[in-house]
C-alpha cells in the first residue's frame, strides 16, 4: 500500500508535467492612450460605482479550463478596435462590459484556438473591456458611445484563476493543496478496495 508521501510525490510528478494545470488565460491590455480615454469615461459617468482599476483594464483573448501542457509564448502586436455596446455580463447581470468590434482580437481568438485546442465555456469569443463590477441597475441605453478608437497592446499569459470576483472565497481551496489531493487519491482508492471486498464477500456468501 502507498504511504501518504508517496502520493504527495505522485501528485508533483503529475502536475509537474502540466504547465497550466487550472487552464488557460490569455488577455490584452489596452494601450496607454486608450487606458486614459477609458478611465476618464469611468470617472465622468460611472460614478459611485465599483469600476474597474486602470492598471487593470483590458480584454480578454482566452479563458478556457481545459488544462494544457505546453508553454504559450506572448504574441507581440497591436490589435484596433471600436465601441459596439454596452452589455452586462454575470450570473446577477451586474457587471458592465463595452464589447468591441474588433477584426484583429477575433482573428488572435481564432488563432490560439486553433493552434493549442483551447476551449471556452461560452458559445462566441465576445471582445470587452469590463468597466464596473457594481452595475446593478444601471441603464445602459441611458450612456452615451464610448466614441474613440480602442487600441490593444501586451499580450499576456497566465493560469486562469476562478476566483474572477476577487472575493477570495474557494470552497474547495482545500482540495487544491498538493495534500488535499493527495488525501483525496488515498481516499478514494480506499473506497474502490472496500467495495471491491464487499464484492467478493457477496459472491462468497453466494456460493455458501
């Protein structure tokens, strides 16, 4: 029988082999020029509300959960694109998002996709640029086009990380320890062992 180290090693060598064992994220920030237009937007007309950082404006290329083993290097490039609407994504619909219009980040989603086989909970690659985490309620007929041009730089690759709220709360954080799985393996050979006596005790008791 394996001891707990034993698992423990057997988990490291498993996600060792795995460069994004969480899945993938790719984004795009947006240039300096645009970073400006966007927060001077924020600050004229979404006041009172929970907007989006400026060091932490930008549009997401990839999110998928799909693990993957290769390394993705950075594309380097600029990517335009225009206002098309405002949408308010989330399960509660209150995160406000510009979608984009926008040839290039399309062509870059497809690419990836195709290149590394990532793959999306979501149905169409949408390009946004999220404004405001505390939209509740806002109508957004009611503000006017975000009427500049949106320019996107600095490709950047990263572990997808769930916790997209920033709340911190994981339930399962855990199971997600190198120990947690670890107990969990044990636990669950444990049980396919006691059910497989169950089993041969049943067909024992059969024959008798």
């Amino acid at each position: 029988m394996k001891t707990f180290k034993e698992y423990i090693l057997e988990i490291e060598e498993q996600e060792n082999e795995i460069t994004f064992p969480g899945g993938v994220y790719i984004s795009v920030k947006l240039s300096e020029e645009t970073t400006n237009l966007v927060f001077e937007y924020q600050e004229k007309y979404l006041k009172g509300r929970d907007i989006v950082d400026i060091d932490s404006l930008h549009c997401t290329l990839i999110y998928s959960k799909k693990p993957h083993v290769d390394n993705i290097e950075p594309e380097e490039y600029t990517a335009i694109g225009t206002f098309q609407e405002f949408n308010l994504f989330g399960p509660n619909k209150d995160t406000l998002v510009a979608e984009i219009n926008s040839q290039d980040l399309r062509r870059r989603n497809e690419e990836l996709v195709e290149k590394y086989g990532f793959i999306s909970d979501f149905d169409e690659y949408k390009s946004h640029v999220t404004l405001s985490y505390n939209a509740d309620g806002i109508d957004i007929n009611a503000l006017p086009p975000m009427d500049f041009v949106f320019t996107f730089t600095n490709e950047t690759v990263e572990q997808l990380d769930l916790d997209w709220n920033g709340t911190g709360d994981n339930n399962n954080d855990e199971e997600e320890t190198l120990a947690g799985k670890a107990l969990k393996q044990m636990k669950n050979k444990e049980e396919k062992s006691d059910n497989s006596e169950d089993s041969d005790d049943e067909e024992q008791n059969k024959k008798g």
